[in-house]
C-alpha cells in the first residue's frame, strides 16, 4: 500500500464513510473513493462491502487496519519531530527519568533550566531502571535520571544525591513523625509491598531477608504513588522514596525514616561520549541543585 492509500483507508474506516473521510482529510468525496478503489486493487480483495449508501469494513479490512494504525501513528510522531526539529533554537534533550523522580525533581530541574534559557526544548519519557541502558544504547533518551546501573556496561554515571526509602502510614500512626521507627515493626503488620520498583526497593526486601522480618503483604503495587494511594485506603503501611513522598505528602498521612536507613545513589547516566554534552551538564546542574534543595526542605533529608 502506497502512504495515500493508507491516509484514505485509516480516515474511511474511522469515520465510517467516504463523505466523512473527505471532510476530515479536507479533500473531494471523489477523490475518497477513486484512492480507495486504487488501494482495493492493488490488493486484491475488498476493504469495505457497499450496502445501502454503506461501507461495511471487511474481516480484511479489520486486520489490515491493525497494522495501517500503527504505520499512521508513526507517520504522525514523524511529521510533528520533523516541524519540532525546524523550530528549535537553542537545542534540545531527551530526559528518561523514574517514575518517583518524573512527579516533581526532573520537571522542577527542566524549569530551572528553561528559565535561564528558554530556547531549549525538551522530550521527557519516564522509565523503569532496567529500561535505562536499552534506552540510551537504542538513542530513545540523551541522559537518563535513575538510582544506578547494575551491570558493568559503557556507560557514564555522574552523581547527583541521594534517596533514602521513608515509611508511609496513616497519620501518627508510628507516634511523632521525626522518630525513625524500627524496621522490626512491620512485622507481621498490613504492609503493601513493591515489586519491579528498582533499587530501592531491592535494597528494602534484602534488608527485611537479612533481619528475618516478615510483613503482612496484603497487596503488592508497581508503583510506590499507587501504593501511597493504598495506604490512604485503609489498606496497611508502605515504604517509598522520599522524592515521591515529598510530591504526594498530605495531612492524612505520616512518613518515618526507617532504622537501618535504606538509601540509593542518585545518578545521571549518559553514553561515553553523548551528542548533547553541553545541555546535558546544564541540566546535570540543574537537577543537583533541585535534589539538594529537596534534601534541606524535608523528606529527602529526613530518609538520607
């Protein structure tokens, strides 16, 4: 299939008609139905039925339609980067950040950065740690924001801080929140555990392996916001970063350094030699500045 015959054919089979086709793709009812007459030749077989005025979609046309979907998305993504790269002035990075760190650290450094050079643009894409490397070596990302990289690999790590875990419960829970509280507490205890969560929570769980503690898992989140919101539920404690924390805090809840403390790395991690050196230190000081700002206001310092 040619690229108009694939532009017809995804307008005709979304809108439901030739008539709605062409108005959305600002063209003749004619022209509609001679380049999807053309693509059905080509092919072979029939996209769509004629029934009363109609175009019925075919069983084709169904499974055709699959793959013309994601052929348009790309060509869309395509056609914007390309009106994107001829309007920037003053460069522009691609930042993959975790989860915890994209709520409010990486979006309060790219600010930061903007404000001093508002010509630079940004793309910003969040990410699980062990999507960081594949993420940089395949060129989707320029510096990734994350805890480490586990295995030995060509890559740059330049330090920007540190993040400790905080224990989140239901407000006072634990008695006054600048007490650190036991890890040997939540034994036993309603806890919402985390998997896949990265580092830290690795940290945690051989933290509890090695001391032979032993919550309640009543759930097990993804996520540490989506187990924050568990918490608010009623639904036991839970642990999380204090970048997180800092970004979810509320009245109702109440978060406790953890005794041992279980803390992580902080990194900027690029390629060797990335493309966009100069914007990447910028934003490496930008966002250092943001970490240690967040450390002297609160949570950050409180679990590090």
């Amino acid at each position: 299939m040619r690229l108009r015959h694939i532009e017809i054919f995804h307008a005709v089979y979304e809108q439901g008609s030739v008539s709605e086709a062409a108005r959305v793709l600002n063209v003749s009812q004619p022209s509609v139905s001679k380049v999807l007459r053309h693509a059905e030749d080509q092919l072979g077989y029939d996209l769509f039925q004629r029934t009363k005025g109609r175009l019925i979609a075919t069983e084709a046309a169904h499974e055709l339609f699959a793959e013309v979907s994601e052929v348009y998305s790309r060509l869309g993504r395509l056609s914007r980067a390309a009106r994107n790269i001829g309007a920037r002035k003053g460069g522009h990075l691609r930042l993959a950040v975790l989860p915890s760190l994209g709520l409010a650290m990486a979006p309060q450094a790219v600010a930061r950065m903007r404000h001093r050079n508002p010509e630079v643009t940004f793309e910003i894409t969040t990410l699980h740690s062990r999507e960081v490397e594949r993420s940089l070596f395949e060129r989707e990302c320029d510096v990734a924001i994350g805890y480490r990289v586990l295995r030995q690999t060509p890559l740059r790590q330049i330090p920007l801080g540190s993040a400790g875990l905080v224990l989140v419960s239901p407000s006072g829970q634990f008695g006054p929140a600048d007490e650190p509280v036991p890890m040997e507490a939540l034994n036993g205890r309603d806890f919402i555990g985390l998997r896949d969560s990265g580092p830290l929570a690795d940290v945690f769980v051989n933290e509890l392996t090695r001391l032979a503690i032993a919550p309640h898992e009543v759930v097990t989140s993804h996520t540490y916001y989506t187990a924050m919101a568990l918490v608010r539920e009623g639904q036991g404690v839970t642990v999380t970063d204090a970048y997180t924390a800092a970004a979810l805090s509320g009245p109702d809840l109440s978060y406790y350094r953890l005794d041992p403390d279980v803390s992580a790395p902080v990194n900027a991690i690029t390629l060797e030699n990335p493309p966009a050196a100069a914007l990447i230190a910028q934003f490496v000081e930008a966002m250092r500045a943001v970490l240690v700002e967040a450390g002297e206001g609160g949570l950050a310092e409180k679990a590090s």
